[in-house]
C-alpha cells in the first residue's frame, strides 16, 4: 500500500496497559495494513514496555510527563504518514475489518472530513459516538433533567459533532499549520471542538452505520465513576468553558458559568441535606476539589 494512502492509528495510552494490549492485538488482526502509533503519556505501568516486546511493529513514543490527550495525539499526528488519521482509545476493540471499510467509505466521499464508526460497550449496549452541538439553552433543559433526542442526521446536517473514541480525519482537512487537537484542551472537549472546526472550514461529518468498533469508556480515569474524581470533572468543566468561549456568544459562556456555579453549591449542599455518611464525604470532596481544581482559576484567560 503507497504510504500515503494508508490508515494510520494514533493511540494514547495512560496506565492501561492490559487494555492496550488487547486493543493492538485486535488492530494487528483486523487492520494489519494499518501504520499504529501508541503515545503513552508518562505510564507508570508496562504499558511501554509491553508494546516495545509484543507488539514491535508499533511505532512507540513515551513521553516524560502527562501531556494530555489532545496534546498527545498532536505528538502522534507528526509520526503518521497516511492520509487518514484515526484516533482510537485504548480501552476500543475491534473485532471484524470496520476500520478499513470505514477508511475505504471515506475515500469514497471526498467531502466529509471525519467519519466515527457505531460503538458498542463490552455489554452489548450501543454507545452513542454522535452528540448536537451544546447550547446555553441544552445546558438549560438538561438541568431540568430534560434529555434531548440524538439522531445521527444532526452530525450529518452540521448541528453535531462525533466523538474521539474511533474518530477518522482526513489529514487533508486540517490545515499544515494546525494540530489535529487543540492542546489547550487537557482532556475532554477535544472532539467537540474538532468536530465545530471542521464544521466551520466547510467539511461535513458522519457515521459509519456498516460496522462498529467495542468501547469500553473510562479507561484511563479509572471507569465511568472516573467523572466524580474532581481534578477531572475540572478538565471537564474548564474544557466546556474553553468550547463555548470560542464557538458560542460571549452570553452563553457567562449562562454557562452560572449554571456550572449553581450546580456546584446543590452538590455541595444535598451531600448535607439528603445523603448519609459515605455519599455525603464524597459529595463534599467533590465540591471542596472542584472549588480548589477549577473556581480559583476561573478567571484566569483560557489560552
């Protein structure tokens, strides 16, 4: 295959070594054309060392400290030679040849600019890889815990963006001197903001319904209960701040901010109220940390 129209895979690792082992092993299998880069960020398990012994055809780059996944896959971007970049999440597994029809579908139609394969949790459920663009007024109804219908056409009208759990860009539609990923984003908000770029330069997106790839979600934050660990709820929130400053009016950024404000405080207060012992330490941990991770640094400029 020419180099340059070859899939390559970035792959950022962090303390997921087993994960990661079966996910190479998976692309090796079923996507074995395919040029795979893994960037681990500062592992402190085998992760490195696993794949410089069992997986020596993958391109390893280990850096020193914890860049972020945004910052990560940029690093990956500049040792991958083909004309589609996917970047895939340690804790994916793949299990028949999705990603190559993916890459082959995506030749085909020259005007999408990234392209996310369906996704399936390790449970069997579907996982949704396509999301509407957030509003002030989404953020609204979701505090009044109204949920909005997902349809895949949103992503495909240009009203949504894909996530980057196996997310396929057309290196063509990001300019020379751009990163794949805003490094500003440490992690979450990359690929809503990625998917708005895009967007924005005139490429469509879409879902690939004729294949699939399994997710197992949390990976590197320890699971799904990772999102209660404050310092990364923080990233979570600063990121969705970093989103709305540069892609929504400056009001929907302040609304946003007071209700992330107001959000903070009823946790903080129904740990006291409503919950025992337990539940009542954590809820106070997570407003103490998110009050120490991300308020005092609010008003600092989000560059």
């Amino acid at each position: 295959m020419d180099e340059i129209h070859r899939l390559s895979i970035i792959i950022v690792s962090y303390n997921t070594c087993e994960l990661l082992r079966q996910c190479l092993a998976s692309v090796r299998k079923h996507s074995p054309a395919s040029e795979v880069i893994v960037v681990d960020n500062a592992s402190r398990d085998d992760s490195v060392a696993m794949v410089r012994r069992e997986f020596p055809e993958v391109e390893i780059v280990a850096l020193n400290d914890n860049k972020g996944f945004a910052a990560a896959n940029n690093i990956g971007k500049e040792f991958a030679s083909g004309d589609l970049l996917l970047l895939l999440n340690s804790d994916t597994y793949l299990e028949d040849d999705t990603l190559d029809r993916c890459a082959t579908w995506m030749r085909a139609h020259p005007k999408v600019g990234a392209v996310s394969p369906r996704l399936i949790g390790f449970d069997n459920e579907p996982q949704l890889c396509a999301h509407p663009f957030p509003s002030f007024h989404s953020r609204l109804r979701q505090t009044f815990r109204y949920k909005a219908e997902v349809v895949e056409e949103q992503v495909e009208a240009g009203l949504g963006w894909l996530i980057g759990a196996a997310l396929m860009v057309r290196r063509a539609a990001l300019p020379l001197t751009q990163d794949l990923l805003d490094a500003g984003y440490f992690m979450y908000w990359e690929d809503t903001d990625l998917s708005s770029r895009l967007h924005e330069a005139g490429w469509s997106l879409a879902v690939y319904r004729d294949g699939h790839v399994r997710h197992r979600g949390g990976g590197s934050s320890n699971g799904p209960d990772g999102s209660q660990r404050p310092e990364l709820y923080a990233y979570f929130l600063r990121g969705k701040f970093r989103w709305f400053t540069s892609h929504r009016p400056r009001w929907e950024t302040s609304g946003i901010w007071i209700l992330d404000l107001l959000d903070v405080g009823r946790k903080y207060l129904r740990g006291f109220v409503y919950c025992r012992n337990r539940e009542r330490k954590q809820a106070s941990q997570l407003a103490r940390g998110l009050w120490r991770h991300f308020w005092k640094r609010s008003f600092q400029k989000l560059s």
